[in-house]
C-alpha cells in the first residue's frame, strides 16, 4: 500500500463500542485549536466515484474527471498568482486506467511554470479503492491558465514556488470551489452543501484509516461561524481523534479562503462518529 501524505496512517490499538465511544483511547489531545494559516501541503481535491459520476461502463465520465482536473488548477494558479484565472488550454490528456464506482479520485495541482500572465499547472488524477489502499493513476495533463487584464490581476506574478517540504501531519486536507449553483439567494453557500462536504470529507479520512465500508452514524452539533462567498475556495481538514474495532470520531474543520487576498475564515468545526457497515448482514 502506498504511503499517502497528510492522512491518518498511524494506526493505534483503540476501544470502541458500537457507533457512539465507550472505552476509547485518544490518537492524540483533542485540541480545538484552530489555525489560522495553511500548512505546506498539495493542494488537492478529493472525490468518490457516484453512480451520477459514471458512464454506461460503470467507470468515471471522462468529462467529469476533466472538470475535476480543471478545478483544481484554477485553484493552484488563483492561490499562487491571487489573480481571476481562466483556462485558455490544456495538452493532450491521455487515460490510462479508470476510476470505478466506489473509488476515491483524487486531483492534485502543482505550478510548473510562471509567466507574464499565464501559468501552467499540471494535473495528476489518481483513483484509490478506499478497501485496499490500491491507487492507480488516471490521468495527468497540462493546463494553462490566463489571467485577464483588470484591476484585480496584480503584475509581476510571483515566481515559481519551490517544492514544499512534506508535513506528516495525520490531517487530510481536501478543497473544493464554491460555484454560483451551490449558492443560496444571499450569495453564499448553501447550508446543505456545506454539511455534505463535511459529511465527505469525514468519509473519506474514515474510509482511509478503517480500510472498510463506512456509514455515518451520528454527527454533533454545528455552528457556522463565517458565511463562504461564491467564488471562494473551501478546505475540509479531518483528522481522526478516536478509533475503534468498528467505529471512528472524526473532526472536521470547514474554512474559507478569499482566493484574490488569501484572507482565511473559519466557518465551522463538528465531529462526526463513522461506523463499519456489515455488507453480508
């Protein structure tokens, strides 16, 4: 099994009963500190591959893993360049295994070149079978974004950024984009897709850490703190706080990120206990 950056991969010996903690031994202090800045992590989107997702071949749409690919570097370039970037084109793309109903797809981003107005972002999708840990690559391709002329396009880029170094963290960070469709009449995101997003992201770092068909058993309170605008981007950051036989508690942080000034909000924090589902039964 590949070793996956920034998740919950040490596993301790923990005690759970059912889908709600009894005798539990923590992973570390459950430290509600929030932070306030991003850490030196990939940029990346994380997904499940959904029937919705999939062709009549039961593998993932190729144009939905295009626009999954095609997020994801808008949303490097916007970070790195805090510019309104579009795509002006992108090379050839070839598809080298699919992703399969029930799969993990992950997209991650990284700059390779820094131009007057443009920047080129490569792209590698890869598909995980959230079971085994298997992971396949997809895809990779090369997009180049353009940022048009205006005010909030801000001269000289700066240059391109050197490799970070990587953090082992045990937190998995995920983002995504907040489009005009997931917003309510107020102009921000919709309650609902908010607490999905949480929902996903505590499914995945669950399906991570377990290895085994996850289901949500309960989820805590929430308070949203901070309203998230169109046009801004989201990070979910999980991170695995117990664990047990059958059973996980995930907490889940929900930010906020102006992506013209990289001004930062939390929005809102819950945890959300994770529960193996006996397939057979």
């Amino acid at each position: 099994m590949e070793t996956i950056p920034d998740q919950a991969d040490g596993r301790v010996s923990h005690s759970y009963s059912g889908g709600r903690p009894a005798t539990v031994t923590r992973i570390d202090e459950y430290d509600m500190t929030l932070k306030t800045t991003p850490a030196a992590h990939a940029v990346q989107l994380i997904d499940a591959v959904f029937p919705g997702d999939t062709n009549h071949h039961g593998t993932l749409f190729g144009g939905v893993a295009l626009a999954h690919m095609d997020k994801i570097a808008f949303l490097v370039a916007a970070r790195h360049a805090r510019a309104p970037f579009v795509t002006a084109r992108t090379e050839r793309i070839d598809f080298e295994n699919p992703g399969r109903i029930g799969d993990l797809i992950e997209a991650t981003g990284l700059i390779t070149r820094v131009g007057t107005r443009s920047v080129d972002v490569e792209v590698e999708l890869v598909a995980e079978n959230p079971l085994t840990g298997e992971r396949r690559l997809c895809t990779r391709g090369l997009f180049v974004l353009v940022a048009p002329k205006g005010p909030d396009t801000k001269l000289p880029f700066p240059p391109l950024p050197k490799p970070a170094p990587s953090v082992e963290t045990g937190r998995l960070h995920m983002v995504d984009m907040v489009f005009p469709a997931q917003t309510n009449h107020y102009g921000s995101l919709f309650g609902g897709d908010a607490l999905k997003m949480m929902g996903r992201a505590a499914f995945i770092a669950s399906s991570r850490h377990m290895r085994r068909p996850m289901i949500m058993g309960t989820c805590d309170r929430i308070d949203f703190k901070s309203p998230i605008r169109e046009g801004e981007m989201i990070e979910l950051i999980s991170e695995v706080v117990m664990a047990g036989p059958d059973s996980v508690l995930i907490r889940v942080e929900l930010w906020a990120e102006n992506l013209m000034n990289g001004e930062r909000r939390h929005s809102a924090t819950s945890t959300f206990t994770m529960v193996v589902v006996d397939r057979a039964a």
